[in-house]
C-alpha cells in the first residue's frame, strides 16, 4: 500500500478525529516523505510500499473478552494475558494489529479518577487533556519512524494518573501483530501527576511470516513531582519483524523513571528508551537485556539527559549474541552546564555465546560541568569453559549449564520483574538459548 494523502485521510475519517488530528498526520506524513532511514544503526531494508499501514477491526471495542471472537480471543488465553488480568493486574488493554480490541479497568480505579483507555478513544473523551501533552515530548519531524508514526497512528494506551494516587498492582498493554505485511503504530501517552505512582507492563509478540512486518511506536511519560512511574517491556516480536519505537519520559522536580526493557524478538529492534531529568533531584533508571540470535539485530541502550540540579542516572544494560546474532549497546548520557552535583553510571556487560556473534558498545557521554560525575563501565566476556566443566561434573547437562549461566548473567533486569513476568522471561530466553 502506498502512503499518501488519502490512506491519512481514510485513518481520520474511521476514527472521527478533529480536524487538527487530520492536519497533524498530514504534516508528519510530509516530513515522512522527505526523511531518510536513520544514519547511524543497522541498515533497513524496508518496503514501504508492501506494508498495510492499518486494518479496521472486526467488532466494537469490548470489556468482556466473551463478546471477541473465540480464535482472537484464543490467541490472548494462549498467551497468559486473560489468566493475568484476573490475578496481577488492575486493569489491560489489547491491541490486535492496528485496533485495540479489549479495554478493562478494576472499579477501585474508577472510583480514584484513573483514567486508562485506549489512545484514540481517550483523544475522543478528553479532548483538551489529550492536545495539553500529546506530541510535546516526541516531535513527528525527529525522524522517519516518529514522522511515520504520526502520520497513522492508531491504538497504543492513555493513562492518568491524578495527584496523589498509588496504583497497588500493574496496568498493562498487550500488543499482538497477527498479520503479514501490517505496520503497528500504537501511541501511548502516560501522565502521572504529582506525588503519585505507576507501574505499566508492555507485552508484544507475532507469529512469522515469509514477508517482514513493521513496529514504530511512540510513547510520551509525563511524571510529575514526587512520582514515580515504572515502564516495564518484554518484547518479544517474531524475526521477520522491524522494531523501531521512540520512548521518552520528563521527569520533574524529586521524580523517578524508570525503564525496565527485553529485547528477545524481531529481526532488527532499535530502541533507546530516554529520559530529561528535568526537575532538581529528579532521577532515572534503565535496565535493559537484549537476546541476540541468528538473523537478528538487536540495537538498543538508554538515553539519560540531565537537566536539573543535582539528578542522577543509572543505566544497566545486558547483552547476548549467539548463533551469528549482533546486539550492541548504543546510548547517550550528557550533563548539561546548568545541571551542577549530578551523577550518572552506565554499565555495559555483554556475553558472546560463539565465535560468529558480535557485540559492539557505542556510548556518547557528556559532562558540561566541574561539578558532576559521570562513570562508564563496559565489560565482554565469554561462556568460561571453567564454569561448563564445574557444572556438568555435578551432572547438569551443557545446554542446561549454559542456561544456568545466563540466567545469571541477567540477574539485574530479572530481579526488577514481577515474579511472573520473570518467569515468562526465563522460558522465552530459554527458547531462544535453545533454537542455536
């Protein structure tokens, strides 16, 4: 399908949106067409004129999975994501291809003036909140993939948290591409005001195809001071699958944001969750593990720019090549001239399996102060032979003793899971250990 004017125009219309909506997608759509693929990272080989840029749903959005159909409704069952809803979450929403189809919220929430809807539903229902922040943090003329994104958009998540208000259990999103050849483009838009908090889980998984799909999200955190929000990923697309997705939080004065993100599927996955400390003492936190195997690509790191006096950052990142896999940590920490007594610490451990993978770091660390501090550790290593033989003289076999290993090795982004979600994690990076 080619891009144009008119599959904009088709978009907005189904959607009912305001004008400025249209006008918006009809500008980024232009700054599409005349942006290049980024110049740094892997290289893309995208079709652009072979990807069906959306595909209406079938039925009305729904908050009873009995009203979706028992295949659709199957696939999310299969994936745990029903199973989840009753027992770890306050509320869920997911998205199947370019609609979200399934939206539900606990009435506690309600009741504490949570709003937790679906992005274009919420841009019908809160018009002014919705045009107060969406955009502000990401612009749609930063790059191809957030000028596309712009340009047709569709589903993603609204969250709201009010002042004062603690979430006791996760809200979650379930993102599932199920169709060759389609584009998602889901924009998610999370505000947690003042002295408030949030825990948010992202999950994301395709069958393969033969044809590549694509994957170029946008999501804009606004946290407000005193907050704290958490922004958790297990992705996990299938490897015919590009991820190019723009994440970014500001965080005000004594805030907190946290990224936790995997990286397991796709074919290639650019990501560098960021965030502006903006707020004196504000802080943020990024931990990150991308898996690596044959044919993949994972490209990814963290963003930290320091804005406020006194703020610190902390980025983690793990990273496993085997099978002839490439998973290179790239990632930006600067310390401004105004932001005086800050800290930041990144530290980049990587672990070849074989002798055909490869791992690169590319780090860009700035400090614009005497005042500051700024530490930077990378380390790669290899599977110790020593540590095989250890474990398989206690009668663990090679492949359950390389797991073992690398378990361990992701302790750090392990430990900052939910204890179920960890455990999806090991049977998802146990997968992917034991298909090379």
């Amino acid at each position: 399908m080619k891009l144009n004017n008119k599959v904009v125009e088709r978009i907005s219309k189904i959607k009912g949106e305001p004008s400025w909506m249209l006008d918006f997608r009809k500008t980024a759509l232009d700054a599409f067409i005349k942006s290049e693929n980024p110049s740094f990272g892997p290289r893309l080989n995208i079709d652009y004129d072979n990807i069906n840029y959306y595909k209406e749903r079938e039925n009305k959005l729904t908050d009873n999975w009995d009203n979706i159909s028992c295949e659709v409704k199957n696939i999310f069952d299969n994936l745990g994501i029903i199973e989840a809803e009753n027992k770890y979450l306050d509320g869920i929403g997911a998205q199947y291809d370019s609609e979200v189809i399934y939206h539900n919220m606990n009435k506690e929430l309600k009741e504490k003036n949570v709003i937790f809807l679906d992005t274009d539903t919420a841009l019908k229902k809160y018009p002014e909140l919705f045009k107060k922040y969406f955009g502000k943090l990401v612009k749609y003329n930063e790059n191809k993939f957030t000028a596309l994104n712009g340009a047709v958009w569709s589903g993603g998540t609204f969250i709201y948290i009010p002042p004062n208000t603690k979430l006791d259990r996760p809200l979650q999103s379930y993102f599932r591409i199920n169709s060759k050849n389609i584009g998602q483009f889901e924009r998610t838009l999370i505000i947690v005001d003042d002295n408030s908090t949030l825990h948010y889980i992202e999950g994301c998984t395709a069958p393969t195809y033969t044809e590549d799909s694509l994957h170029a999200a946008v999501v804009e955190i606004f946290v407000g001071k005193n907050s704290t929000c958490r922004y958790t990923t297990i992705q996990n697309w299938s490897t015919d699958v590009y991820n190019l997705v723009t994440k970014r939080a500001v965080v005000e004065e004594n805030g907190l944001m946290e990224w936790i993100d995997g990286n397991i599927g796709s074919q290639t996955n650019m990501k560098y969750p960021c965030c502006i400390l903006k707020g004196d003492y504000a802080r943020g936190s990024c931990i990150t593990v991308a898996s690596a195997s044959k044919g993949q690509v994972q490209d990814s790191g963290a963003k930290m720019i320091h804005l406020g006096k006194n703020t610190k950052s902390n980025i983690i990142s793990k990273s496993i090549a085997q099978g002839g896999g490439n998973a290179t940590y790239r990632g930006t920490v600067r310390i401004t001239k105004n932001a005086t007594n800050s800290r930041a610490s990144v530290k980049c451990d990587t672990l070849i399996i074989d002798e055909i993978s490869k791992s690169d770091t590319v780090p860009t660390n700035i400090v614009d102060n005497s005042s500051s501090l700024l530490e930077h550790e990378a380390t790669v290593s290899k599977i110790s032979e020593d540590k095989l033989f250890y474990l398989m003289s206690k009668g663990i076999s090679k492949e359950d003793a390389k797991e073992l290993i690398i378990m361990g090795f992701i302790s750090a982004f392990r430990e900052e899971l939910p204890m179920e979600y960890a455990v999806e994690l090991n049977r998802l990076l146990a997968l992917n250990i034991g298909e090379n």
